[in-house]
C-alpha cells in the first residue's frame, strides 16, 4: 500500500508444512508516522506466537495515543519496556517461568526521520545506493556455535534494554525488517537483489531455496521512501517569527492594513497594489514544538489543496518570517449573511454541494475539514450569482484522528463528544448543522457552549421554520443530523447521490416517535390488515361451526 510519501509491503511464510507459525508482522500509517514491527515468538516457548502478535499489536496501538509530549525515542523505549514488563509478569504468573517469549524490532518514520530499535535478532537493514547496511544489533551469544542463543529477548526476563537508534532517511531509500529465518538464508547480495520487489520477493526467494519447505518461519517488511514530504523541508527553515504584528509593517513587501481574526495572525495586506491574506504563525510555535509542527502542517495543506473550493495560497521562497499568503476572496461569511437573510433553497443546495465535494476532495489526501460551520464559508457573488468557498486550512485533520480537538461544539456530532474519531459521518453531521442554520437561521440542537456536555433533544423539522423547504430537502438534512449514527449518511457520496437525485430521496421519519406520527399511511395500511385478518378469521369460525 501507498500511505503518504512511503510504500510498503508486507509478508510471511512458516516453516515446513505448517499453516501457521511463530512470526508477526504489523505496519501502520495514521497523522505523520508510519510504524512498522516484525516479532519472532521463540518456538522453545509455549506461548512465543502469542508474545508476538501481542507484542506487535500492542506497540502499534500505543502508537496511536502517543502522548505529543513525548519524543519518539522516549515513545520506543517506554513502550518497549511496559510490554516486556506484562509479558514476563504473565508468564511467572501462570507458568512460572519465562513462556511469553518474542523477539523484537521496530521503526517508526516521521518526516526524514527514521528511529528504531530491537530486542533479540530480528533485524533492521536500510538500502541506499546499492549498499545493504545493518542498522539494528543483534543480542545473541558470539560464541561459535552459539549465535542462535538470545542474550535478550522480550518476556524473557524482568527487565529489558532494547537497542536503539536514529538516522536520517532519503528518497529511493529501502528498510527492511525482518526476523531470522530471512537473513540466515539470503546473503546480503540476493537481499540487495530483491528488496525493491517488496517483502513477497524476498521471502519466496528463500522458501525457493529450501523447495518451499522452509525450516524457519520467515518474516518480512519493506518500506521504500518516494519522496520526503515538503512539511520537514518548511519545519528547518530558520525564520522570524514576532510577538507582535502591527498595522503598516511591511514584511517582505507585503503592507499589513486590518487584521482579521482577533488573535492577530491574520491580516489583510497589499503589495504592488493588489491585495491578499498573510496568515502568520504564533509566537509560541518559536518554542513549541507542537504548535510548530500545527503551523507548518496548516500551511502545507494550504498550498498542496489546490482545488476550486478552498483559497488559493503559495509560501513564498524568498520569505524573511514564518508566514503563508492566500488569495483575498471577496465575498462575506456565511455566518453574517444569514444574520441579514436566509439563504434560498438553491443557493443552500448550491453550497452544500460545493462542501461535500470538497471534503471528498480532502480524503484523497486521508483529511477532514474538522470544522465545518458557518464562519469557515465564504459567499462570492460573481454576475449576480452566488458561490461558495470553504477556508480555515487550520482545522484540517486527518481522517479517524481520535485526539483532535477540531471542531466547534454547536456543529459536533454526539458521538465526539464521547471521544469518537473523526469521521465522514461526523463531517456529514457538521454539514447538516451548516445547513440547517443557513436555512433557518437556528441550530438544530441549541447552542452548545465549549466545555459543555450536550443533552441532544429531538431536532424540529426545518420545514417547520422555514416552509420553501420542499420535503425532499427537509429529509436530506435530518438524515445528515440525526442523532443515531446508524440513521446518519456514512458516506459523502451518499448525500450528495440524493441531492442530485432528488426525487430518491427516501423520506426521514423519526424513529422515536409512534408509527401514527412518523408514517400516517403506513400506521393505516397495517391497521387495514390487521382488520381484514380479524374479519378472515371470525368468517373462518362462523363457517367452520
């Protein structure tokens, strides 16, 4: 698979005959880190399988929920340790002895970076100009004879000191892991060989040499660097960033005149007579690394989002501060519009399409918006006709994150509030509350205050407020807010399949309320037989006595 800038693939063979064996291998991609782990159970263990495919899983997990806090060596190491720790606990616990036995090696990439580390002989090697480096160390005996004896291994014994280490990583680089049964077998030259054709290569190769009866379960991964994103290069460039940003300062040639969001950062600003959006970074991003990486992020998808329905926005190259500029659109928000009038049925039609294409868009990349609301569209009247853009680059996450903090409480699905990763379906709950407001001027759900806990009542129908709302329409936007997940379009290309086909649209009913209430015609059609096999049956009676 492609996740990214980095390829990768994944394979394993047992040994012998056997369908299953000792081996594990895991690798993941989610926000900006890629995690790859292959685990060796030791076979003179009853539970080295299970070790392994604990081990792996359990790491990649801990990944997930990584705190920001903590650096990726602290991350390894801490992780390392706490699993070796379970492991061997369990094993003195219900078998007295070492059982839950694994060896163990890991990378993680992020960026240029390349960090790893190993416990027992599964290795990490890194392909690069035709050369086959190893990178981990072994922890095995060096007496001949005893190679194959593990000095270390995880669960093995109360405490663990995996090997660690770093290195910077390049385009057309290769890294390959894999557990013993490989690299006992290929020598460096066939490895160097085959690495580019993927983990599949590799290991059939050394099952080849044994006529397919391997005598070792073997195990590899191989991820091949395409390129390196933009994002690091923007990280290590040394700019200015200031505490304070004033009217008619000039940077680089940009004029600032009005700011335009009250946290000071966003300006409107002319140069050569032509006017544009200079959005800067915090004064914390000079000491937050954090708050950095949000910046830096922000402004790489600003200018690799290059659709119609977002802002157009470039980094300048010959840029003094840590700034972006996007192009100045025209128009109002979406919010101070509807302040003055409700959108019409067309224009709100109009808009929603132009959002849900453009959250399609940013799942090409595994984005969501974040913060779909009012505020974060702009209303462009071009000839007497209205268009729409979506803005905000900053509330732009990655798909199913479960830490983010994006979004504004008035538009959050209930199901975020209890922690819920980010998702189409959240993204479709935004929309729906988008447009239920722009149409009605009210939330469906009241106003929700940050750090509030929600109690979601049944919404009103919008009809209800706003009677141009044909009842296609009025279904469309209580299926996009509904309450019950199962009940909510899953996917874009679901809503908007019915706003383009309108007269598919299968009506909304609330479930909650009585069969009478939701569908009259249905309640009466069930009435009807139920009468008619009353009657059958009293006839049937009569009849038959």
């Amino acid at each position: 698979m492609t996740k990214h800038h980095i390829k990768t693939t994944s394979f394993s063979l047992a040994k012998g005959k056997q369908l299953t064996g000792d081996d594990y291998a895991l690798v993941k991609s989610f926000d900006n880190l890629t995690v790859a782990v292959v685990c060796d159970g030791v076979g003179s263990a009853t539970e080295g399988a299970n070790a392994a495919k604990r081990t792996a899983t359990q790491l990649v997990n801990n990944f997930k929920t990584k705190p920001n806090s903590w650096s990726i060596q602290k991350s390894i190491e801490s992780f390392i340790i706490s699993i070796n720790s379970v492991l061997y606990q369990e094993s003195i616990l219900n078998y007295e002895r070492p059982e839950l036995v694994t060896t163990l090696t890991i990378v993680v990439i992020q960026g240029d970076r390349l960090y790893g580390a190993n416990v027992g002989d599964s290795r990490v090697y890194l392909y690069r100009n035709q050369e086959l480096t190893q990178l981990s160390q072994d922890h095995s005996m060096d007496e001949k004879g005893y190679e194959n004896v593990l000095t270390q291994a995880i669960g093995m014994q109360e405490s663990v000191a995996p090997y660690y280490f770093e290195n910077r990583i390049q385009k057309s680089d290769y890294i390959l892991l894999c557990s013993d049964g490989l690299y006992n077998d290929l020598e460096h030259q066939k490895i160097s060989e085959h690495i580019s054709l993927g983990a599949y290569s590799l290991v059939k190769t050394t099952s080849k040499l044994h006529n397919d009866n391997l005598m070792d379960d073997t195990t590899a991964i191989t991820l091949e660097i395409i390129d390196i994103p933009l994002i690091e290069t923007l990280k290590k460039q040394n700019l200015t960033i200031s505490e304070k940003y004033s009217r008619g300062d000039i940077i680089d040639g940009y004029r600032l005149m009005k700011p335009l969001i009250q946290n000071n950062l966003t300006w409107l600003c002319e140069k050569k007579g032509m006017q544009y959006v200079i959005k800067f970074a915090s004064y914390e991003a000079l000491s937050d690394e954090v708050a950095l990486d949000f910046y830096v992020t922000e402004s790489w998808n600003a200018t690799r989002l290059k659709a119609g329905f977002f802002p157009k926005a470039v980094i300048p190259k010959k840029r003094t501060h840590r700034y972006y500029i996007m192009e100045h659109l025209k128009g109002v928000n979406l919010k101070t519009s509807i302040k003055k009038r409700l959108l019409t049925t067309e224009d709100a039609i109009a808009m929603t399409k132009t959002i849900l294409k453009a959250v399609q868009y940013l799942t090409r990349y595994d984005l969501v918006h974040g913060d779909i609301k009012p505020e974060n569209i702009m209303m462009l009247d071009r000839k007497g006709k209205h268009h729409f853009k979506v803005i905000d680059f900053g509330s732009i996450v990655q798909l199913y994150a479960t830490h983010s903090r994006a979004g504004t409480p008035s538009y959050l699905a209930p199901e975020r509030f209890a922690g819920t990763a980010i998702s189409e379906s959240t993204e479709i709950f935004a929309i729906g509350v988008t447009l239920y407001e722009a149409l009605t001027g009210r939330y469906p759900y009241g106003e929700i205050e940050p750090f509030q806990t929600p109690s979601f009542k049944l919404a009103t129908f919008p009809s209800q407020y706003n009677k141009n709302i044909p009842h296609w329409l009025d279904s469309i936007i209580m299926r996009s807010i509904a309450l019950k997940v199962e009940e909510r379009y899953a996917n874009y290309s679901e809503m908007l399949y019915e706003i383009d086909n309108p007269k598919k649209v299968i009506p909304f009913y609330d479930t909650s309320k009585p069969l009478m209430q939701r569908d009259p015609l249905k309640f009466f059609k069930i009435g009807f037989y139920i009468e008619l096999y009353v009657l059958l049956g009293l006839f049937f009676w009569w009849f038959v006595h």
